[in-house]
C-alpha cells in the first residue's frame, strides 16, 4: 500500500518529465517505422525518375537520328564497304580484286600466297584482332611491270577501289628495259559482322566526317560486281525428248 | 491536558536545479520533434504522390518511344555495321598508311645515265637496302653525291650508310646501300 503511495506520487511529481520522454520515443519509433523509409522511397523515385529522362532523351535523340538516315542509301553502299573490308576471309574477293587491279594498272601478278589451313573455316578459332578491330590476313604477291605500273598498283592497294591491302615491305628487282619485278609482303582484313546491335535504347554511333569520307569515296571508286542471280539464262533443251513442246 | 498539535501539511520538497531544467526543457524538445515530425512526414507524403505520376506518365512516353524504335531496327541495323565496318577503315587507313610509293619513287629517281639501281628492298617503317651499279667511277662518285645531298641538304634520308662497293673485272661497280627515308609530312 505504501509503495503503491509512493510511485504514484514519484509519477505526480516527474509527470511532466516522463510525458515528454514518452512522446520523444513515440517519434522517434515513428520517424524509423514510417519517415525514414518514405525518405528512402522519394530517393528511390528520384533516381529511378533521372535515369529515365537520360533513357528518354537517348531514345528521342536515336528516334530522330534514325528518321533522318536514308536506309536505302546505306543499303545499296554496303555491299560496296564490305568489298573493301570483308566480313569474312572471302579469297573469291581477293582474287577479283587482284583481277580488277591488273586491268587497272596494267601490271602482271605471278603469283599470290596467302594463309589458308585452319582458319579457312568459320568455326575455327580466328586470330587475335588487331587493335583496330580487325583480322589480319597475311599476303605476298609477286608482280612485274613498269616502274609506274608497280607505282600505280601500290598506290591501288589502299585507295578503295577493292579489298583493302597494306604493304608492309618490299623486294624489288629492276630489270632491263625499265621493267621491275616485285615481291610484295603486306596484309589484308576482315571484319566479321556483330551477332548484335545493342539494347533499343543504347545509343547510336556517330559517324564521323572521316567515316562519311571514307564512305563516299569508296561510293565515287567501287562499281559492285553483279551477284549470280544476274546471270544470262542458259538456254537447254527439250525437258521431253519425244515430246514436241 | 496540554494541547497537542498534528501538522498534517507535508513541507515541500525542493526540486533538483536538474529536474527544474528538464521540466522546462524536455516539453519544448517533444512539441518541437513531434511537430518537425509531421511536417516531415506531409511533405514526403506530398512529394512521392506528386512525383509517382509524373514518373508514370515518363515511363509510358518512354514505352511508345521504345516501340517506335524497335520498329525500324533494320535501319539501326544496316547503320550501325556500317559505321562501325567504316570507323574500322578509316583507323587501318591512318595507321596503316603506306609511304611506299613515295619509297619506291624516291629510290627508283636516285637512277642516272650510268647509274643503275639493280634491287632495293623497302618497308613501311622506311628502311631501304639497295644495290647500285655505276658504269664508273664518275657515276659512282654521282650516286654518291647524290645520296648525300639528299641526307644533308634535304634531310630526307637518314643513317645513309655504304656495306661496301665493288669493281668488276669490267670496270663496273658495285655498292651496297643502306639508309632510311623520313616520311614526308601528312603522311
């Protein structure tokens, strides 16, 4: 009975004290059950909210750039960059390259070597890249001509007419008459395409004013080699040899 | 008998100068944090319904714009390869550009009436071994003159250096050549 007297009046006395101590806690239980998880909430929303601007505005930027291309054109120029860089080794390509050089140039090409064995097959392991990107293909040539047809002919190797060949050294043997005979060593790329083109909002590419150089160089240089299907038909006879039709 | 008296009136005890401040403080400091509480809490309230929907509306602007894009993914398609078939080129073109016509031409012109330059072996990086014949001695001291002018006046051969040279029984000679040519510029 006592005690009871006596907390009552210990309670009478810090009333005051122990009313604010138990609101105190009350918000401070508040402020972590329902405050700070809002705060973290409308943090969350505003990251959540930037991050889809800058997808946005990715995404107009790429929806205008793309509504000014003109598809056609970087289609009916593809062909024409993929003679220069091959998505593949493509050794048909080289040849014809080398057939169009000699025509051009007026040299003689005697013999070629290039790398064949392994790496002749897709499913094979390929070459490291080179730093730029693309697989080297080892190539010697042995040519003979003039002095300003073996000129010609080098200066032909990287101007874009065809598969892109660079030098890396030469032997050259002048002969009577003003003729040489050269044995070039250099390499020539490919380029195989990428199995994809990224996520619909990862940026487009620029191209740049070296690109579009390149590009309408390689347009002004190459006349594409018409595919099979624009052969002359070949006229065969009767299906029905005891037939009259 | 005497009178006695009871004093049922309890002396007040004196608060504590402790207890005086914390009666005076602790009701301020609850009012106030319960006060900033609500507050707080309104606002984060107000600011998260605000900002929901515009992010609603965001995202379903983003989703036609995906949609539209996707739609013309042949086009991304064809320029994409071909920007990046072309930024290819256009790097192999730069680093790999070949200096060896200007090598070849520079070498081929060192010939003159009487002097022949049989073989020369050239690179990218502009090393060249040649041999030359002269027909004789005046020639050879042409080549020589020749080769000189173009390392000390024109300073477009370096390191040009002679393995040696050799006299035919018919009075021809022979010298090896070694030296490297500076590539011209924008080149």
């Amino acid at each position: 009975m006592m005690d009871k007297l006596k907390i009552k009046s210990y309670i009478k006395k810090y009333e005051i004290i122990i009313s604010s101590v138990l609101v105190i806690i009350f918000v401070v239980i508040l402020s972590v059950v329902m405050l700070i998880p809002n705060f973290q909430k409308a943090n969350q929303l505003h990251k959540n909210h930037k991050d889809l601007k800058s997808t946005y505005s990715r995404l107009e930027q790429k929806d205008a750039t793309l509504s000014s291309l003109d598809e056609q054109y970087f289609r009916d120029t593809f062909p024409k960059i993929n003679n220069v860089l091959p998505s593949s080794k493509d050794y048909y390509l080289l040849f014809e390259t080398f057939d169009n050089l000699q025509s051009k140039t007026g040299i003689s090409i005697s013999r070629t070597d290039f790398q064949l064995g392994i790496v002749s097959t897709n499913s094979a392991l390929l070459n490291k890249p080179t730093e730029w990107g693309a697989y080297e293909m080892p190539i010697s040539f042995e040519v003979t001509g003039t002095i300003e047809q073996l000129r010609m002919f080098m200066l032909a190797l990287t101007d874009l007419s065809g598969r892109l060949i660079t030098l890396e050294n030469a032997q050259i043997d002048v002969r009577a008459g003003g003729s040489v005979r050269a044995v070039l060593n250099g390499q020539t790329y490919f380029y195989p395409l990428p199995k994809t083109i990224g996520k619909v909002d990862s940026p487009l590419p620029e191209l740049s004013k070296e690109s579009a150089d390149i590009l309408t160089l390689i347009d002004k240089q190459q006349t594409v080699i018409a595919g099979g299907d624009e052969q002359e038909a070949i006229p065969v006879g009767r299906k029905n040899l005891f037939s009259n039709l | 008998m005497p009178k006695k008296t009871i004093n049922l009136i309890i002396n007040l005890q004196e608060d504590t100068p402790l207890v005086k401040r914390l009666k005076l403080f602790l009701p301020l400091i609850s009012l106030s944090s319960l006060i900033i509480f609500i507050i707080l809490y309104a606002v984060s309230l107000i600011y998260i319904r605000s900002n929901f929907s515009n992010y609603n509306l965001l995202e379903k602007q983003t989703e036609v714009l995906e949609k539209k894009v996707s739609s013309v993914k042949s086009t991304e398609g064809i320029y994409t390869t071909t920007v990046g078939i072309l930024n290819i080129i256009s790097s192999l073109s730069v680093n790999t550009a070949t200096i060896m016509p200007d090598i070849f031409l520079e070498v081929y012109n060192l010939q003159s009436p009487g002097v022949v330059v049989n073989n020369a072996s050239i690179d990218q990086k502009g090393d060249v071994f040649m041999t030359v014949t002269t027909s004789n001695l005046d020639s050879l001291d042409t080549i020589i003159e020749r080769l000189k002018e173009k390392e000390e006046f024109q300073k477009r051969f370096i390191n040009t250096r002679s393995q040696g040279v050799t006299r035919d029984t018919d009075g021809v000679y022979k010298m090896n050549v070694t030296f490297q040519i500076k590539p011209q510029s924008g080149i």
